[in-house]
C-alpha cells in the first residue's frame, strides 16, 4: 500500500520529501556540478538494479567524485525507501553532487540524494501509433557520464512541442548520438541492428536490447548518420522510463512504412519478458 509520505534520502538521512533538502553552497546549485542514474521498481523491486550501480559508479568516477556509502549500505536505503513509499510502480533516482563548496567552486564532500516517484510507461495507444523526432547540432560535454546538465534538452523543450514532436535527437555533422534521455537504434533494408558506438550513454536498455536483438538478427554498435536514419525501415528509442518506443517521423521524413515495426514490436516484447524473468512477481 502506497504512504501518504514520500519519503528521500539526503545526505546520510531517510526524510519526507518536503524536509529533503541541500544547501545552496551545494555544487549543484553554484555550478551544475554532479551525476545521477535512474532505475525502475516494479513490483516493489529494482529492475537490473547491478547494471544501475554499475554505472553509477562509472558516471562518478569520470566526474573526480565517489559515492560517500558502499553499496551494500546503498541497496539497504533503496530498500528501505521502497519500503516506506510503497509504490509498486516507480523511478528511483540516485544523484551525486559536489558537495557543500566553502568557494562556491571546489568539490568538497559529495551529497548523494535517492528519491521514489510514481512512474508511468507508455501505453497501447503511443505504442501502437508511434511518435515523431525533430534532430539538433549538439554532443554532449563527458556523454559517457550521466551528468545532472540537461540545458540543452529543456531548452529545445519549446520548439520539440512547436515542431508536434516528442523529442529531439542529437547530431553532429550528420552523424547522430542519442537524445537527452535515450538511445537510439535502427534497422536497416536487411534487418540488421545498429546503435550508435559514439558520443552516447551506455543505456542499460540499450545494452540488453543489443543482447537481445542479437540472437535474432545482426546487432551492432556503430556510425549512424542522419541520412542512415531517414532510410531505415524501422527506427526505435530505448530507455528505462519507455522501455522501446518507435519513432515513425524524423525531422520532416516518414521512416518506413510511417508505422511501428515487427522487429521493434517484438523486440519490446522480449524485453518485457527479460524484465519479467529477472524480478519476483511477489514482493520477498
């Protein structure tokens, strides 16, 4: 049963939400300083919750910080919080920051926040219809590191509604990355798979689709260029909070048939199964 409190963790301490706060000498205030990573709970538990930490870690490591707790004290508070929320359908997102800066500029001891909020995926109606992408000239500074600096997604906010789309898919030169919160993929005239190898996140969906792709069809990292996609017979995002989603417009071109297709249905179906298999259907 969901709690009428949301409970957070903030530096050292499981609050309500409302009493969850940082200082503003907190680096991710003064600067933008910091890391995150973001995980799915179903059924009350964490959805390929090593591959998250994993990560995070990773993310961490490239920004000069380090988580303040080891990880075993790290999945105790994530589940006490799940716990405590009693939201059986949910995100939970670890950020790291820089810390409470005497300068308002040099790293000092990280904060780690952990937070719960109720999640929807998208439903038969989107997948069924699909949705349109608009592209932009831009790569992300560190794009290995899951960097809290999402200036420039917000920004293109406006012009992505503007434009009837649902997102923007970045670019440079005419080779595409990822989007600001996913990844991409195509399929090619002869079924083969690619993801783009540079410049991108390393989604946790996106590394179990290439898994689970590859036992059907030819699946690579790779160079993807707009032309590459404009051309594609099917073209599909990943990410944790859609799972796969198609994409039948890019910019102003009709991909394929401009319908979802067979192979990214079924490889949504398989994912399914994936995250089905590698968490309890009942709570333990």
């Amino acid at each position: 049963m969901q709690s009428n409190v949301n409970y957070a963790y903030v530096r050292g301490q499981v609050l309500p939400l409302e009493q969850a706060t940082l200082h503003i000498s907190d680096l991710s205030i003064q600067r933008g300083y910091g890391v995150f990573d973001y995980f799915r709970i179903s059924n009350g538990r964490p959805v390929f919750l090593d591959d998250y930490l994993e990560r995070f870690h990773a993310s961490a490591q490239a920004m000069r910080m380090q988580v303040p707790i080891p990880d075993e004290e790290l999945r105790s508070v994530i589940r006490e919080l799940i716990s405590k929320n009693g939201i059986p359908m949910a995100g939970m997102k670890m950020i790291l920051t820089g810390g409470y800066s005497e300068n308002g500029y040099d790293p000092a001891e990280p904060s780690l926040v952990i937070l719960q909020q109720p999640l929807m995926l998208p439903g038969p109606e989107m997948l069924a219809k699909g949705i349109k992408i608009i592209t932009h000239e831009y790569v992300r500074e560190v794009p290995r590191a899951k960097t809290i600096n999402y200036t420039m997604g917000i920004r293109l906010i406006e012009e992505i509604k503007n434009r009837g789309a649902s997102d923007v898919l970045y670019q440079q030169q005419g080779v595409v990355s990822e989007f600001p919160r996913c990844n991409l993929f195509i399929v090619r005239e002869d079924d083969a798979l690619v993801t783009p190898a540079e410049n991108v996140l390393l989604g946790v969906t996106r590394k179990n689709v290439l898994a689970l792709a590859g036992k059907k069809y030819k699946a690579v990292e790779g160079t993807v260029t707009l032309e590459n996609v404009y051309q594609a017979k099917e073209v599909f995002l990943t990410s944790t909070t859609k799972r796969i989603l198609p994409i039948v417009q890019v910019d102003e071109q009709v991909i394929g048939t401009g319908k979802p297709g067979d192979i990214t249905l079924s490889l949504l179906e398989d994912l399914v199964r994936l995250e089905e298999e590698s968490v309890p259907r009942i709570k333990v």
